[in-house]
C-alpha cells in the first residue's frame, strides 16, 4: 500500500515541479533598457511600465550606453527611440526566450506602420541559436553530482577520501563536459578552461551537497538531496529562459540551488566575459565548502559503513559460542 500510494504522489510532485513553472511563465520586473531622450523615448518607457510588474525599466543616454548594460548583464535588452522607429536591442545569448518576448512586445507596441528594427547584441552561438543545448545540460549536471554524492555514501567514504572522491569526480565531469559541449558541439564559446572549471564547480557543489547531508542524517539525507537537486534545482533552474519568468518564489530559488546558479555562471562565461559572475560563483562556492565540511567533520567523529560489519562480527562470534 505504501509503494501504490507513494508512487502517484511522487509523479504528482514531479509533475507540478516540471510543468508549474512553464505554465505560469511571464515576465516579472526583467529589466529592459530605453535609450535616448524625447517624447519617443518617454512614450517606450511608459509603455513597459503599464505592464504592471512585468519590466523594469532602465533609461539610458544613448545607444552606446544601452549596449554596454546589455554586455554587463544589467538589461537583458533596450529599445532606442529614434525617428525613423524604435531599434531593439537583444541578447539572445543571455536569453533566447527574453529576447523573443522583447521583440514582441515592442512591435505590438510600435505604432502602425512603423518599422522595427532588431539587433542581436550579444548573439547565442551559431551552434545553439535557441538555448536549448544548454538548457539541457543541467540534468546531466545534477545527475553526475548525485552519483558521485550517492556512490561516496553508499561505499563508506568518510573524511579525506571522501572530499577527494568528490573534488577528483567533479574535476574529470568538467573536462569531459566541456570536451563535448565546446569542443565537439560548439554551444558554449567562452574560455575552455574556464568553462572546464565552472562545470566542475558545479558537479561539486550537488555532490559535496547530497554527500553532506548523508553524512548529517544518514540515508534519509540521500531523498532530501535528489528532492532538492533534482527535482527541485533542476526543474526549477531558469536556465531555458531566465530568472525573471517563472512564478515566485521559482525565480529566487532557481539561483540559490546549484543547478541554477551553475546554469547562469555557465552563461556568463560562455558567452558574455563573466559578467555578473560573482553571484552565481559566490552560491556554488558556498554549497561546495559547506558540503564538503559537512563530510570531513562525519569522517573525524563518525565510523564508516564499512567499518561497521566488522566492529560487529567480534560480538556475534562471542555469542554463538556462548551458546
């Protein structure tokens, strides 16, 4: 009875956990630029904040500053006001999906008869023009640091072996990975070994992370990583579209977990110079060391599971011959 009840409610959460999000997906104070000065511009600006709660608008002097902000990740995008008709501004490699629905926006917006024109600042990689080779990647990600958490668990590692179990994993994912997603794919064009390190960073912190809650609540500490890796930081990672799209508290948690944080460092280093990078570093950084620390404390005050077995067996050969 409690496998029949047990595996609906499990779908059931899956379910809501994968499909709440892109049901309910709009835009949420995403931050939008309008250059230039005039009625042309005051008119765009005003447009973005009827939509109540939708955009935050940034204002800007001229088309220059507008794409600096846009490569700073301060904007996603920015339209300048100008005679001939609004020019848009996107970033379809910070967000595909973002720089879509800006364009949308500002066209059904532009008054009739009015030419719209569009460029793509900083423009995803030829070969993946939609995102959406990145956004798969997170899964694998998250899976590889479950493995490496959930194998370092059920094998007994405590302590040094186990920390260095997991850092060496990690290390060996990011220079496969990124042999595969820049090399041999061509969807991330940044810094190899930068990228190397950010994909290794990020199997290491879900690792270090299951492994550490192990090592504080025992087995049970297994379910609530995977509740919270995968279900959870990989449903909720924003990394298809942004931050800004999903319902609350969605967007907030996304760049908490690894796998979101990890999604959006991966991002900025691919492809926009590591701009607003140390956010995302900072959140890997700290589920790593705290994960980690979680682990060699177990080892210096706790007995193995191999060890166990063989602490008992004395005992039980004592008492059959007692018998």
């Amino acid at each position: 009875m409690a496998v029949v009840l047990l595996i609906p409610v499990v779908v059931t959460l899956a379910l809501w956990a994968f499909a709440w999000p892109a049901a309910r997906s709009a835009p949420r104070d995403l931050p939008v630029g309008v250059a230039r000065a005039g009625p042309a511009a005051e008119q765009l600006e005003r447009g973005f904040e009827q939509r109540t709660g939708a955009f935050e608008a940034h204002r800007f002097d001229d088309e220059a500053a507008a794409r600096e902000a846009i490569e700073d990740r301060t904007v996603y995008g920015a339209v300048v006001a100008g005679s001939e008709g609004p020019h848009v501004l996107t970033a379809s490699a910070a967000s595909p999906v973002v720089a879509q629905l800006l364009r949308d926006a500002v066209t059904a917006a532009a008054p009739e008869g009015a030419q719209v024109r569009t460029t793509d600042v900083v423009a995803a990689p030829p070969g993946d023009p939609r995102g959406s080779a990145l956004g798969a990647s997170v899964l694998p990600l998250a899976l590889a640091g479950m493995g490496a958490g959930s194998a370092v668990t059920l094998l007994g590692l405590r302590g040094t072996r186990a920390a260095l179990t997991l850092t060496g994993s990690a290390a060996l994912v990011g220079l496969a990975a990124t042999a595969v997603a820049h090399s041999r794919l061509g969807v991330i064009t940044g810094d190899w070994w930068t990228e190397a390190g950010v994909l290794a960073l990020t199997v290491l912190a879900i690792g270090s992370a299951v492994a550490g809650l192990a090592a504080l609540l025992g087995p049970h500490g297994l379910g609530l990583g995977a509740l919270l890796m995968i279900l959870l930081g990989n449903s909720f990672s924003g990394v298809t579209s942004a931050p800004q799209l999903p319902p609350e508290p969605v967007g907030m948690i996304c760049q908490w977990l690894p796998p979101g944080a990890g999604g959006s460092l991966l991002r900025s280093v691919a492809f926009l110079d590591g701009s607003a990078a140390g956010g995302p570093a900072l959140t890997l950084a700290l589920w790593s060391a705290l994960g980690l620390a979680a682990v060699l404390l177990a080892g210096r005050h706790g007995t193995s599971t191999e060890d166990a077995p063989t602490a008992a067996a004395p005992a039980t050969r004592e008492g059959a011959l007692t018998g």
